[in-house]
C-alpha cells in the first residue's frame, strides 16, 4: 500500500525489526507500550523474536509503516479478528515510533489501510477496538471518523490488569464521505509551508457530511 508519506508492506524481520527498534527507542518513555498486551522490548533480540513470531501469522497480519521522507520503517499495524465470510475486519496493534506520531504519515497509514479494505477487498464493517482509559487512541478513533459503539466491561486481562474495552466502526455506507475526507486533508494543498494542516480532519468530514443534507 503506497501513498504520498508512507508506504505500508508485510512485516519481514530482516528488513524492519532493527529500523523499528530504532525508531521505538527515540521515545522518551514507554508509554506507547502501556495498552498493548506486549513490550517493552529492553533488547533488540527481543524485539525481533516477538516480531518473528507475528511474521508467521495470518491474523494478526501485520505490516510495517514505512516513513517515506527517511524511507525506515516507523511503526506497525495489523489487520486482525479478520471475519471474511461476515466481512468484518479490525485494526489493531497499532504502534507509532515518534516519527508517525502527530504526523501526515502516520494518519496516511490508517487511510490506506481503510482503502484496502472497502475499496479492494469488499469488507462491509471495520472495526476498532482499545482499552476504555487509552484516551489517544479512542480520539484517534472519533478523528479517522468511527463511531463509537459502547464498552465491553471487563472484556479481558492483561498485564495483570483488568481491562474494559471501548468499540468503534465504520461501515461500508459511511465510508464514501470518510474516503473523501482523507483524501482531501492529505492534499498538498491542506498544508502550509512549514507543514501545517490548514483544516482538521473532522472539519472536512464534517463540512462533506453537512453539505449532503
């Protein structure tokens, strides 16, 4: 999947683990790992056996975003609980090096995988799901355009907390307006010289969805 600031490709731990190890570690803390049932990863031998383990798998299918200004991997996500046959497809396992966090790219990432799945593989409903107190992540869900659906109270465990889980979606019918809106924030024309939005992205959503009524 390639666009104009990030391309995403199939994980292979050759190419990715040590750039994704090294862009991991330009955090200043470990707060990106506090929602994921895994990591911190102290080592890059740990890293990469946890990411060989992933390579093998169908579901979670997990890529690696590419930062097209450095041409390194950055971050990961995955296509996961993927359901063909009713098709129902997650994203999940997000991962965000600060390299993609809070910019272009990493908001590209999302559009292009949203893409692949409306638009290229026919799914109907795509879902996103996070720990209720993850407050970066249910705003990112509500900016991309989800809805949200209501949480699931102690849904699981992990690293030995007790976890409620907030569900969002977005359907096939809302994915029209949702594609357009993306597609318009992510034209160089939405930004000014020193790389600045010049409208939100849940203004032109809002604005598209505003001018239909």
């Amino acid at each position: 999947m390639v666009g104009r600031f990030c391309s995403l490709e199939a994980i292979d731990v050759d190419r990715h683990a040590t750039e994704l190890f090294e862009a991991n570690l330009q955090a200043i803390d470990d707060r990106n790992w506090t929602y994921l049932f895994y990591g911190p990863f102290d080592t890059l031998a740990a890293y990469r056996a946890f990411l060989s383990r992933m390579a093998t798998l169908d579901d979670p299918l997990f890529h690696a975003v590419i930062d097209r200004a450095g041409g390194k991997a950055a971050g990961v996500a995955a296509y996961m609980r993927i359901d063909a046959p009713n098709g129902v497809i997650e994203v999940g396992h997000i991962n965000y090096s600060p390299q993609l966090q809070r910019k272009p790219a990493g908001t590209e990432a999302m559009y292009l995988m949203m893409r692949r799945a409306f638009d290229e593989l026919g799914y109907r409903r795509y879902e996103w799901k996070c720990d209720s107190l993850n407050e970066p992540s249910r705003r990112a869900a509500e900016r991309y355009g989800f809805t949200f659906e209501g949480i699931f109270r102690q849904a699981t465990v992990y690293k030995g907390r007790s976890r409620d889980t907030a569900w969002y979606s977005l359907l096939d019918s809302e994915w029209p307006t949702c594609k357009a809106a993306f597609e318009q924030w992510l034209a160089p024309g939405n930004f000014d010289s020193d790389g600045r939005q010049r409208r939100s992205l849940p203004a032109i959503r809002s604005g598209a969805a505003s001018s239909k009524v």
